[in-house]
C-alpha cells in the first residue's frame, strides 16, 4: 500500500490520485459491494513480483532435478525433490500467474487511467515486462511440454513478441524522449527490461532458434551495459527510489545471472564469458548483501516489495547451479 | 542531548572567575558545574585517573565548545596567548573571561564540530588534584588550561581529537607505564552514534586542486596552521604510492632481465633484486608507522578514509604487496604458495566491496559527484591480482577479479569520460594524475594474456588502449609543468611503468625493431621519472626538510568559518544518507 501510494504521489497525473481517492472513500462507506472494487484500487503491477518468485523456483526446481549426474557434488540434490512436490509448485506458480493476470485485466478494463499512469511512472513501466517474463519462465519449467512441442513454440511467440514491441518502446524512449531519458529515469527497476530479454533468450536457445536467441541476447546486453553505468553513476542520487522499494536493489544481480544462463544456453557450455557474468553477479551479490543498513527501513513494514528478494537469488542459485556442473 | 559538564580546569589553587560561573548557568541551562567545590563533590574519580588526564578538559574544550555562540570575545590575544604556551605551558593567572572563550571567533562555531564524537559523550567524574576528566567540549580555556597545566602536560593537546579515543589510549599508554593497577575507566561509553568526519561535500567546498590537498581561500583548519604538526598525522596514507612506484620498477627490471626480445640489453638480474629489496623495507616501514598512525591517531585515519581522493590510496598497501610477489626476484623464490594468493586478496576485497557499494548505493558518495581519476587505483588492483594468480596457476579466482574489474573499470572509464556536470574533482587542467588512465588498460591487457595462455585479441586491444592513452598523454607534456611536487606523484609513475612492461610482453609475441626500441623508450622514461622523483624525494627530505607539510586536508572544519555567512549543507538531506554505511 505504502508503494501504491508513494508511487500515485508520484504521478504526474493529479487527477488520477484523486479518482482513486474518490474511488478509495467509496469503498469505505460500501465495504461488501466495492471490496473488490478497492482491491483492484490496490493492485499494481508490482504485485507480479509474487508470479516472479513462484515460477523462478519452479524452474530452479525443474532444473535441479533434471541435473545430469555427472555432477557428483550435485547428485543429492537430485533425489530430494519429489516429483510431486514439484508438480505441486509449478500449479501453484501457474495458478498465481493466472489470477495475477486475471486481476491485471480486471484492472485494466474498469481503471483504465491509473493503469496508464502507472506505466508513466518510472517504476511502473518496467513491470509491462512482467507478465511476459513470468510467462516464459512457467512456460520453461512446464514439466509436461517440451521445446520441440509446437504449443511451446507458439506460445514462446506469444510471449515474446510484446517483449520485443515494448523493447523498441522503451529503449527507444531512453535515448530520444525528453521526459524519458535514461539519466532521469534509471533505477534498479529498469533491469527488468534487460532480463525480459535474457529469459526470452534462454527460451528460444532451448528451442532451438539460435538466431532469434542471439538477437535478442545481443539487444539485452547492449542496453545492460548502458543501464549499469548508469546506474553505477547514480546521477540521480537516491531521489530515484522510495524507500520501500529498495529490495529491488537485488536486480542488480539478477541480470548478470540471467546472462551468465542465457549465454550458457547458446553456447551450449560454461564458457569464460558465463564465468565472467556469474562471478560479477556473485560479486554484486556479496555487495549488497554486506549492506544491512540499506534494507533497514525497506524492511519495517511488510510489503510486495519483499518478493522481489526471491527472483533474483533464484536465478543466481540456477547459474551457481549450472556452474557447478561445468566445474564437474 | 549531551549533558557536557563544562568546567574549568580542577585545580584546587585554581578559583573559578565569578564572571564564568554566572555567565555559564544564564546561557546554559543546564548543569553547568564549574566550581571547585562541586566538581568536587560530583567526582566519583576512580583512581586510575593520572595526572595526565587532566589534559582532558583542555583538548577537549578546545575542539569544542557547546555554547560560545552567544559569546564573543576577541581572540586573537589568546590565541597569540596559546602561540607563545606552545607545548610548554606555564602556571599563570591569565585572563579568564579571554582565555576560557579564548577562540577565534571562527572556532566559537565549532559548536557542533567535534571530530571525535566520543569526546561529546563522555563524562568523566573530575579528579580532584589535576584530575579534571571529562569531555567538555570547547576551546575555551586552553589558554587558562595551558597556564594551568603542570609539566607533566608536554603533550600539545591540540591534535588529541585526531588522536585514537581521543587521547584517551595514549593517556591509558602512559597510565600503564606509571600505575599499573590502574584499570581503564569508560573507554567505551562514549561511541558515537555518527561518526563525527565532515561530510564528502564539504571536502569539495574546502579544498581545491586535483588531489584536494589545496585550502581554498576563506577556509580555515581546526590544527594550527601555523605549527608543524606531528609527525604522524602528517604521514599520509598516499605515501604508499612510493611502494608502488618502486616495486613495479622491480617487476620491470625483471621483465626487462628475462624477456628474449630485450636480451641484447644484457640487463642483470641484480638490478631486480636489489630494487625488490629496496621495495619491501620501504613497505614494511611505511607499514609499520602507518600502523602507528593507526593506533594513536585513529580519527585522523578516519577522515582520510572519507577525503574523496584519499580513500582510493588505502587499495596502494595491498597492490604494492601484489607488486612485490609479482617482482619476486627468481633467486628468491621460484614459485609462490597459492594460499598466499588468496590471503593477499581478501583485505583487497574487502575493501573494494565496501567502496563499489558505496558508488552503487550510497548518499553522498555516490559516482557522479566524487569520480576521479584517483579512483582508477581502486580498479587497478583486481587487474594486479588477477595477474599475479594466474601467474601462480589459478583459474578461476583470476577470472573472478577480472570480471569485477573489467565491470567496474567500464563504469568508471565512461563516468569519466562524460566529466560530468555533477562532477567537480576532476582537474580543468591536465595533471599528473591523468597518468593514471594508462594503468588499468596495461595491466588487464597483461592479466588477460596471462589467463587465457596467449597474447591474444583482448590483449592486444587493451594494449593498443593504453598506448593510445599514453602517447594522448605524453604530447601534452608541456601542460605538465609548474606543480607542487608532492609524495602522491610516486603513485602516477607505476601506470607508465606498466606501460613499459605491457610493451615488453608485446614484444615478445610481435618481434620488430620498432616494439623493441619502443620497450627500450617507455623502460627509460620510466627509469628516468623514478629516480627524478627519488632525488626530489631526497632534497626534500634532507636539505629543504619538507617532506611531510602538514596534511591540512584532514583538518577542515565541519562547517564554514562564521565569515562565510553562508548556509552550509550539514543536515542529513539525503534518503540514503543514513543507511549509507561508512
């Protein structure tokens, strides 16, 4: 709540803070009618941090338990998760999808405005990537479809075209848009858009379109290295982000691993440059984590902010994962 | 809210003036207790208190002092008075209502300075004979405190803020030379909340010049300005740069001694070890007397950790360690243990994590304001590390310092480039400093070659970067003159020295006479540059006898001089200010 509010404090659009504070003193005169109605108020788009922890540890799961046995240290970890434990959290990551989206389009159809104010912010539209992401996370941990299946082919399509046409509107954005310039709107946030297209990567490796994979993963980093310097200069001091937020600070890690995984997934092995990506993300890792007192006050009150420590320490598990076995 | 408890100096032949004890308890409020008669009975004073330590009250209230804002004396007698003490104060009847709000009226505002916080909260119980403990911040009576002390009090109590706990450890020091029985009373119960180190905009404001060692006009200093101060508070962390200097001239004689291309110049291996000697005795000296600065001047080691430029020479101990197992003369040793590696590498990340979170997360430190070409130290040594363990045998903790340094050195390399708005340390005119942008492109360029087994593309392209870098530099020599010669441009020669060895490993892969009589050029000019600076060195050590000014970077006040009626910036504005650690 903290962060919906500070982020319509946020606006630019005045208006819309007040429709929702209109909307928000209805809801307290008619509880049982607008109860939905306030939730939907409530929702934002940073609520799908929830399907983003849920669907990385499915594929952190699948992966674990589909880990060759070459891997003698790994061999363990194999046996311990049964089947259906892992059929049980992958329904629950789809099911937590499902209803996110639901909700999302409920919110879209009846609040329209303050869906597009959101994605005015410079924090909300980052997370237009994120039901695509998580898509293609649940699509890659599906245990019952595989990547020669056409349905999986089709539906990697669906999900990654929107990345892709959100891709060209916000890169674009960064460098031409006067409002929308990189210096003035980075935050930890905008890594989403460069892991959005690391996960496309890694889907389209294992189906096998090398092309699109490299593509993609070309864009990716081209736009990672920007955003980290960027990011790294801090131009904007710490005026970027409330303060309830800050958990999202783990995202600088989450790309260097999601990379590290991408580029294993093209080249079919841990080479130097996966080693390279993963000890930088390990490094960033031991950095924020030796810094308790940056996530003192994110950490007073709960809020959906806190789902955003699961995603990116399970992507840094997979890639720690897939170099363990190379070191095998 | 501290409740100091200001008094004067607890001398029973010493009467406080009437005019002090009414002034006190109009201004103040609070318990002010001044007087013989009742410091004497609020004194539990534990026995451990030694004469020495009625020094308190004076080098504390002289730093600080909670309520002379609504005082004004004059003061320059007392502090023409404090100039004549000297170290050897006298017992006078002086002046009380001059000497006890004795400061300059500049320091009057020092109300809220106080560099060692832990001198704020501190109260010790008076003593009775001389036995004046406490924190009172203040410099009022110095005067009457420097006429007052006995002689036991040699000690200059000026420079005791900058001193660990405040003096307190060198008083325990001598305490436990005199009275052994005696145990430490309090040591740790005034740690501050805050670390009392003025902020990193007010580095900016004060001082000026490319390594931030220039007092700007208007700007005054909490040392006397006018007295050597002691030697350890004038020994600056960047002295380390002559280790570096000196070791990797040892690596280059080396290089020089055992690579085919260069055999015809006959190099001995001796020139190496001797070098290599020279290197480690002075390492292990300046090791040592910093380790001491460490000890008795902590505070001071404390603000030179937050000077924007300063703060980058503490990598300069562990990359000239790097350097020295680098250089490892072959008569020596053949082959290095590889936990040696690793023992070598972790302080080295310890430090560099705490840094790139502070450009990642921090406040007030963040890149775009202090990025400087100082900071290329910071990256350069996982580059060096990176090197050394892949000369050992290792594989995959080279890889790791190389990424973070690769990574980095990006960041750092474009923030630099850009020479932001936002950025003020960066000189508008050239300095040597700039030398450093040579450094981290050679040593990765040598570093990569090292772990992929080959002088291959990275290698080269690195190289061909830092020679371009170099000769941009080197045209532009003309620009270079007319500065102050100071201990830190020992460190800019290392990256030329690099420069000279990058060209050297070049030459073994692409062999014509024009890399050769190129790493002959670039291994003289960097052989030339070091012994110029070690003469320069020399003169000033020996004949003009001022190798160490007084280090007037550390000293700045927290705030400006009341002169300046400006506002200053002091309140903590910033969201990340207090999660920022330090």
């Amino acid at each position: 709540m903290e962060t919906d509010s500070q982020k319509q404090n946020e606006k630019p659009h005045q208006s819309n803070n007040s429709t929702d504070l209109q909307i928000m003193k209805r809801d307290c005169l008619n509880k049982e009618t607008t109860s939905r109605l306030s939730l939907l108020t409530k929702f934002h788009a940073g609520y799908f941090r929830i399907s983003f922890a849920l669907c990385g540890q499915a594929l952190l799961w699948k992966t674990l338990r589909e880990l060759s046995t070459d891997a003698r240290a790994l061999r363990p970890f194999v046996h311990i998760l049964p089947s259906t434990a892992f059929i049980l959290l992958w329904s629950l990551a789809f099911l937590s999808f499902l209803t996110l989206c639901l909700l999302y389009i409920a919110r879209c159809l009846t609040r329209f405005e303050s869906v597009r104010a959101e994605f005015q912010h410079h924090v909300g539209m980052n997370y237009l990537f994120a039901p695509w992401i998580a898509g293609l996370l649940l699509l890659q941990s599906t245990p019952f479809l595989g990547p020669p299946n056409r349905a999986y082919i089709l539906l990697w399509w669906i999900l990654s075209l929107p990345i892709i046409a959100l891709d060209i509107k916000i890169y674009g954005q960064w460098f031409t848009r006067g409002k929308k310039f990189l210096s003035m709107v980075a935050n930890p946030t905008s890594h989403l858009s460069v892991i959005g297209n690391l996960v496309a990567t890694r889907a389209a490796a294992e189906m096998g379109g090398k092309e699109i994979a490299l593509c993609l993963f070309s864009l990716g980093m081209v736009h990672y290295v920007v955003l980290f310097v960027t990011l790294y200069q801090r131009f904007l001091g710490s005026n970027s982000l409330p303060v309830m937020l800050r958990p999202v600070f783990f995202l600088f890690f989450a790309a260097p691993s999601m990379a590290s995984l991408a580029w294993r997934s093209i080249v079919s092995s841990f080479d130097t440059a996966c080693k390279m990506l993963f000890f930088l993300s390990l490094f960033l890792f031991a950095s924020l984590v030796s810094r308790p007192t940056l996530f003192k006050r994110s950490m007073r009150k709960f809020s959906v902010a806190w789902w955003a420590y699961s995603f990116p320490l399970t992507v840094l598990a997979l890639a720690a994962t897939e170099y363990a076995q190379e070191n095998e | 809210m501290e409740t100091e408890i200001i008094y004067s100096p607890s001398r029973q032949a010493e009467e406080i003036p009437s005019l002090l004890s009414t002034v006190q308890s109009r201004v103040v409020g609070f318990d002010v207790i001044h007087t013989p008669s009742s410091e004497n009975s609020i004194s539990q004073v534990p026995e451990n208190r030694s004469a020495t330590e009625n020094l308190t009250p004076e080098h504390s209230k002289f730093y600080h002092h909670e309520r002379t804002t609504s005082i004004s004396m004059p003061s320059s007698p007392s502090m023409l008075y404090l100039q004549e003490q000297g170290t050897n104060p006298s017992i006078p009847n002086g002046t009380p209502p001059i000497s006890y709000f004795g400061l300059p009226p500049r320091k009057s505002n020092e109300e809220k300075f106080d560099p060692n916080k832990k001198a704020r909260f501190h109260s010790h119980p008076m003593g009775s004979n001389q036995k004046s403990s406490n924190t009172v911040e203040g410099f009022d009576g110095l005067a009457t405190q420097h006429k007052l002390r006995r002689s036991d009090g040699l000690r200059d109590n000026r420079y005791d803020p900058f001193k660990t706990w405040s003096g307190k450890l060198e008083r325990q020091i001598s305490n436990l030379r005199r009275k052994p029985l005696e145990l430490p009373e309090n040591v740790y119960s005034e740690t501050p909340q805050t670390a009392r180190v003025p902020k990193v905009d007010r580095f900016f404001d004060a001082l000026e010049g490319p390594e931030l060692d220039r007092l700007k006009e208007f700007e005054e200093l909490v040392l006397p300005e006018d007295k050597k101060w002691p030697f350890l508070l004038r020994f600056p962390v960047s002295t380390f740069g002559i280790c570096l200097g000196m070791s990797s001239q040892a690596i280059l004689w080396k290089t020089l001694a055992t690579s085919p291309p260069v055999e015809f110049l006959h190099v001995p291996l001796l020139v190496n070890l001797v070098l290599w000697c020279i290197s480690i005795s002075v390492l292990a000296i300046m090791a040592v007397i910093y380790l001491f600065k460490i000890i008795f001047y902590f505070e001071a080691v404390r603000r030179e950790y937050h000077h924007p430029i300063r703060v980058n020479f503490f990598f300069a101990p562990w990359i000239a360690c790097l350097f020295l197992a680098i250089g490892l003369p072959p008569g020596i040793a053949q082959n290095l243990p590889q936990f040696l590696w690793y023992i070598l590498m972790t302080p080295f990340l310890c430090l560099e994590l705490k840094i790139y979170g502070q450009w990642m997360s921090g406040g007030q430190r963040r890149l775009s304001k202090v990025a400087n070409s100082t900071n290329h130290l910071s990256v350069v040594g996982n580059f060096v590390g990176a090197l050394l363990g892949a000369s050992m045998g290792l594989k995959e903790g080279p890889l790791f310092f190389y990424a973070v340094g690769m990574a980095h050195y990006i960041v750092l390399f474009v923030t630099l480039y850009q020479r932001l708005p936002t950025n003020e340390t960066l000189p508008k005119e050239l300095h040597p400093v700039f030398f450093l942008f040579v450094a981290a492109p050679s040593v990765a360029c040598m570093a990569w070659a090292k772990i992929s087994g080959e002088f291959g593309f990275g290698s080269r392209i690195a190289y061909f970067i830092a020679l371009f870098l170099y000769a941009s530099l080197a045209v532009r020599i003309n620009f270079f003159r007319g500065f102050r010669f100071s201990l830190t441009w020992w460190a800019y020669t290392f990256p030329m020295t690099g420069a000279a060895i990058a060209t050297v490993r070049y030459c073994i892969e692409v062999s014509t006479v024009f890399t050769k009589s190129l790493s002959v050029v670039l291994s003289l000019i960097s052989t030339l540059i070091v012994a110029v600076l070690l003469v320069s060195t020399m003169i000033h050590a020996w004949v003009l006898q001022d190798l160490f000014p007084n280090d007037i970077s550390i000293a700045i006040t927290h705030h400006l001089p009341k002169s300046r009626t400006q506002d200053v910036d002091v309140t903590d504005v910033e969201l990340g200010d207090s999660e920022e650690s330090k």
